[in-house]
C-alpha cells in the first residue's frame, strides 16, 4: 500500500491533480461471505491516521453493502470512480478486481479508462525476498510471533490503539499493574505471548511489557492485551486512549503453578525488556 500511494501521492504532484484514496468500510468478505473474512492488520481510525500522515488529500470509505457488491465493473467505474469523483488518473495494485463477483480486471479497467476519458496504470507486484508483500503474509509473521518480521514487512513497527479498561486487577495484587486495552482496540493483535513494547499516552512513551492472551494462570478470561509499564508508579491510564507498539517477542504465553513462579517469570521478563529497550 506504501508502494501504492508514493505513486499516487507523486502522480497528483506532477498532474496537479488531488491525491483521493478508495477504500471500503469492511473487507468485502464481511458482506460476501459473513464470517469468513480475514481479521483486519489495522483499523479504520488507525487508516484515517496513516493516510493522513502519508499527505494524501482525500480519503472516501465506500459501505460495502450488497447494493455495492452487486455493481457490475462498469456500473461502479461510472457511477464512483467518473460521475463522484470526476477521476483523471487511477492507480490500482497488481491483479485488482472489482464489480459484482469480482469479474472486473485490469485489462477491462483499461478500456473503461479510454471509455470515460481517465487514465489507468497498474502498479507491478512489490516484493520482499523476491516473495510478493500481502496482508496474509503480514498476519503470517504476527501470528507466529515475528514482531521484526511483520515490520519489515509492513515498513512500519506494527501497533495496537485502543481505550483502557478496567480489568480483574490480578496484575496490581502481584505488583504489576497493567493497562487492560479494550477489546475494541485497532490493531492486529499478535501470537499469545510477551513482547518488549512502548506505550504511548498523551504525548508521553513509556517502556512496556505487553502481553497478549487469556490469563490462564488465575482466571481464563477473552483474549486481551495489556500492558505493564516499567519503573514508574502512579500511572493512571484508565479509560484513556493509548497506543502500544510491539518491538521484539520475549516469550510465549504460559500457565504457571502459582503466584510464585509467576513473579519469578515476569521479573525475568522486565530485565530482557529493559536490557532490549534501554
């Protein structure tokens, strides 16, 4: 998507033309196939706040109902891409479909360009390790805990945003507080593990342990994320948006004996994050 929009970002300059980018409210498997769609890397404020940052000039999310599923190909060229937007240049991604059941290509694309009078370009495969760079690939590495790996993928460290809840307070009995982010959050959340992190809040950064999973040792709770911060006290982030960003996988999630081993676990843990983020 980078290699995308440095193209679009560069085209606009040089046509001076406004930079639009055409995205949808859900991933269309949501409204094709419900229940099978992929969990999204990022969210739709996380989106609105890259493409921002990228400089793009104007970002237009699309309802993917059936009204829209069921477009054909030139019916949705017409009616967004020329009557709404009055496009003069469109940039697509390699091997982009469109329409009702996807039966519109790149080839048929072209020659709606030379029909409604706009230009068309497909971008090549951007590859990594001459493999071409996806969102599965991207899921592939977090779910396997590849925190570096996920980064060099997505050319950017991989986060999660999202509100701090109450939780069970386990965390403060033991003597480390945690932020229980809301399962609301955007951002992909990684393997069941713990990472070495930084927590953002209100301008601050903070060095964090993060943990995802389900809290197995006390009481099984729904998969969440919560993060410890380090060597400060007092810390109150509750209901207060936060972001976490993941920075190197420490070790897997477990389930421990007791409230021993536990502490024993988690003060080991503190000295590699400090060691790594220091």
């Amino acid at each position: 998507h980078q290699f995308l929009l440095h193209e679009l970002l560069e085209t606009a300059e040089e046509h001076d033309l406004s930079s639009v980018v055409v995205t949808f409210d859900r991933h269309p498997l949501s409204t094709l196939q419900p229940g099978s769609a992929p969990q999204a890397i990022i969210g739709q404020k996380q989106k609105r706040f890259h493409l921002a940052q990228a400089g793009v000039d104007v970002l237009v999310t699309l309802e993917f109902d059936d009204a829209l599923a069921n477009l054909s190909p030139e019916e949705f060229v017409k009616s967004i891409l020329v009557d709404k937007l009055n496009a003069k240049f469109v940039i697509v991604g390699h091997g982009f479909r469109f329409g009702a059941n996807g039966e519109g290509t790149c080839e048929l694309l072209a020659q709606l360009a030379e029909k409604y009078s706009f230009r068309f370009k497909e971008l090549a495969p951007f590859e990594i390790d001459s493999k071409v760079v996806s969102a599965t690939r991207v899921r592939e590495r977090l779910d396997a805990g590849d925190i570096a790996g996920a980064e060099r993928l997505l050319g950017r460290s991989h986060v999660t945003t999202g509100k701090v809840e109450h939780g069970l307070k386990i965390g403060r009995e033991i003597g480390f507080p945690t932020a229980n982010m809301s399962r609301e959050a955007e951002g992909f959340l990684p393997k069941d593990a713990v990472y070495a992190g930084w927590l953002y809040a209100e301008g601050e950064r903070y060095m964090a342990a993060l943990s995802v999973g389900i809290n197995e040792t006390f009481t099984a709770v729904p998969r969440l994320l919560e993060a410890h911060v380090l060597d400060v006290s007092g810390l109150d982030l509750y209901d207060r948006l936060i972001t976490v960003e993941y920075v190197e996988f420490i070790r897997d999630a477990a389930k421990f004996n007791g409230v021993e081993d536990l502490v024993a676990e988690i003060n080991r843990d503190l000295d590699k994050i400090r060691a790594i983020l220091s």
